[in-house]
C-alpha cells in the first residue's frame, strides 16, 4: 500500500488539476447485487423509505447578494451571475479555483459569531439557501452542468434504484447549508436547529407517504453527527414509531486531526492552484469545522500538534485555537461545541456503521519556523484519509456497555472517506445493509 500511495503522490505532483479528478470523478461500474437483496424481492411498495443526508460540502448551496454586501473588490463586485432572481451558485463553482475570485468565494462563505445573539450569522449582505430539500436529486452532483467531475451520491442514488428506490416516493435527500452546526443545549443555534426539525418533519412525511414504514436513514460524514443528535433530541415513542435503523457512511464521531490542519493552515483537498490561506479565514469561521475538531474523551493527552514552542492535545483546543490567531473561536468552542462532544448519545436506534480503513489519514502535525502559516510536516496513522480510526469507531466504544442494539461496525479496507460513496467493495456492503434491514422487515429473508 504504500508503494501504491507514493506513485499517486509522485502522479498528482506531475499533474497538479489530477487531485481533484480523484476526489471527484467517478467510473462507472455494474454492481452485482448481494444474495440477501434478490431474497428481499426488490418491490418498491415493501421497502421502507430512505432519507439521505450528506456530509459537509455535499450538496450544492446558492446565495444572494443584497445591498449590505460590501465587497472586498471590484472583482467581487461583478463576480457571480446573478440571474433574474439574484440567486446563483456559491457551492460546487468552478470558479472558486480561480485565485482572484477564491478571494470572493471566501468573503461570501464567511460565518460570524454575534457573541449577543450567541450564535452564527452570514456575512452581511450575503443570503444562502438549499435547492430542492427532500429530493435525493440535491444530493447527486454539487454541480450539475459538471456531472462528470463533481459526482456525490449519484453512484450511490443509482444503486439504490435497483433495488427498487424512486425518488420523490421512497427515496429522499436532505441537504443543508454545511457551514451551520449545532450547539450544546441552553445555546440557539438558528440554522442547525431549523435543519433537524426539517429533516425530522421529511422522516415522518416519508413513513407517512409509504404505509406509515418507519424510515431507513443513511448518512455520510458530518450528517452523521446531525441525524445522531436529532435521534437523541427526540422522543423515544418517536424514534420508535419513525426510525427502522440508522447507517451511517465515514462518520467522524469525534472529529480529525485533519480539522486541526485546516484551522491552522486551511486546507484545499489537496489542489496546488489553490492557496490554502485564502481559505483559511472562511474554513475557520464555520460553526461545524468546530464541531470536527478532534474531541478530548476520545484522542485524549497524546499531542496532536507540535511546533517549535509547544504541543497540543485535544485538551489543549482553546489554546491551540488562540496562538493560530483564532481568538475569536475561544468562546464559542468553549461553551457551544465542547459540551456537546463530551458524549455520544444512546437513541435506542440500530446503527450500522460503514467505515473505510488502511488509509493513510493525519495523526500528528509537526510545525517549524515557519510557524502556521506554512503547511506542516505529517506523521499518519490508520483511517479513512480524512477521519481517524478512533473516531470512526468512537460510537461503538461508546456504546460498548449499553443495553441499546449493538452497533454494527463494517470496515472496508482501502476506501476513503470519500470514494466509500462510490467504490464497489464499499457499495456491495452498504447494499447488502439495506437489503437485509429490509429484508428481516418483510419476512422474507430467513435469518
């Protein structure tokens, strides 16, 4: 494997746009269903309804401009095609890799912390929504003129389909704008909150809509940590009446290490015509980077980040956040993100956890004399390429005593975080869950 690893280095140093292709690009391939599906039959009308929800960045946002934006630039004046309504497409835009508009991009993106509100806004001027809430359709590309290179759940939508799964009937999507969190309780949180009732309505119209079946839900990433908290903020008669099982896809229960780097240094997926610190003040500002910063139950004392004058463990995030000039984060992290990663909820729900794993993921950041603005030196450990395998399997540990159904954890070595969405190995074992949640439902499937 790591042989493997340094050619694709040494390929993607040669070819500088090739990064993003394969972050990106998706082959087509046929997938042969698993035995347990052909035995579930494949009838729409006895499976139970499935609402996707996406990770960070995984659905396409649009924002408008109003007369309180004050642009940076004459650049940022001009740049976005407003249309008739004013609204046009801030995420997924090519135009972002474009250093000059990156600026714009970023300024657009920003989120700010009103410490009297004690919670997070837009950049004045700057308004943003989700197209398309409850259709898995959201979900496919985050831009549809460019299927071929920004594919998301497509892939997986399309598999789906086999099964039986149509859009608007059984299968439905929910996106979100990404940049928003949630926070602990005692603490507003306007758009995250929004979200989760949103997502918690579409969870009961989808059961509704098919028999009053309770739902399947299937999360990537950070959706993972959304629906988590929408289970435990609800009832228990709820969650049994509207939830048949929970899968989850890459979670990062307890944050990355990555984050860490991307608050220090911003981080750009790797794509070299991309200077990371036009990034890194937007990457900083979002409420859920916050919530991905590695929690301290479960990375502990061992140090994260090294530089030339200290080191800093998950315990240490306050002061880690002050010296990269990110003082303003402090309270914040403090008293809305903190609380709420000092445990992972029981919901009395089956959860299926699909993980990648043998990936070289970010364990430790050493930084020089250069300080934070300049990208670190990497030591890597096991994970998915973006999570860290503590994290990954931090539900489970969690868990570990409860009387709640076990969680069941799938590791799908070799996948990362991002392909487990399209890789086939990783798509036969996410089939094979749905079909057999469906399948002992039915009946039709002897256990």
């Amino acid at each position: 494997m790591a042989n493997t690893h340094q050619e694709k280095l040494q390929e993607m140093k040669a070819n500088p746009i090739l990064p993003l292709l394969l972050l990106l690009f998706v082959f087509p391939m046929a997938l042969q269903l698993p035995a347990v599906c052909l035995a579930a039959g494949g009838s729409s009308a006895q499976l139970h309804p499935l609402v996707l929800i996406p990770g960070s960045g995984g659905n396409q946002l649009e924002a408008r401009l109003t007369k309180d934006y004050k642009p940076s630039s004459l650049v940022c004046a001009f740049a976005g095609s407003k249309g008739k309504s004013g609204w046009f497409r801030i995420w997924f835009d090519p135009t972002v890799l474009v250093p000059a508009l990156t600026r714009c991009f970023a300024e657009r993106m920003m989120l700010y912390y009103h410490a009297d509100l004690d919670d997070y806004r837009n950049a004045p001027g700057v308004e943003t929504r989700v197209s398309n809430f409850g259709s898995a359709e959201a979900l496919l590309y985050l831009n549809p003129y460019l299927k071929h290179i920004t594919d998301y759940m497509a892939t997986l939508v399309n598999t789906m389909e086999q099964l039986g799964y149509v859009d608007g009937h059984n299968l439905f999507g929910a996106p979100y704008d990404f940049r928003y969190g949630l926070a602990t309780e005692g603490h507003p949180s306007k758009v995250g909150t929004q979200y989760i009732e949103d997502l918690k309505q579409l969870i009961e119209s989808a059961s509704a809509a098919n028999g009053g079946k309770p739902v399947i839900l299937l999360s990537h990433s950070l959706g993972g940590l959304f629906t988590l908290q929408l289970l435990a903020r609800s009832s228990s008669s709820w969650r049994q009446k509207y939830v048949k099982h929970f899968v989850t896809l890459s979670a990062p229960w307890a944050g990355t290490v990555q984050e860490m780097l991307t608050f220090a240094s911003g981080y750009t997926l790797g794509i070299p015509i991309v200077d990371p610190l036009l990034v890194r003040g937007e990457q900083r500002s979002s409420e859920s980077n916050l919530w991905l910063l590695p929690a301290p139950k479960v990375f502990g004392e061992k140090p994260l980040v090294t530089t030339v004058n200290r080191s800093y463990s998950a315990w240490d995030m306050p002061e880690f956040l002050a010296d990269i000039g990110f003082g303003e984060g402090v309270y914040p992290y403090k008293t809305r993100i903190l609380p709420l990663t000092e445990d992972l909820p029981e919901v009395g729900v089956p959860v299926t956890c699909v993980i990648g794993g043998g990936v070289e993921t970010a364990e430790k950041l050493f930084y020089g004399e250069g300080g934070f603005d300049v990208q670190p030196e990497v030591v890597y450990g096991d994970g998915d390429g973006t999570v860290n395998m503590a994290s990954l399997l931090a539900l489970e540990a969690a868990w570990a005593e409860s009387a709640s159904p076990v969680v069941r954890v799938i590791r799908v070595d070799g996948v990362d975080h991002t392909s487990i969405l399209k890789d086939k190995s990783a798509l036969t074992e996410i089939v094979g869950e749905i079909c057999q949640i469906n399948a002992i439902s039915t009946g039709s499937l002897a256990s």
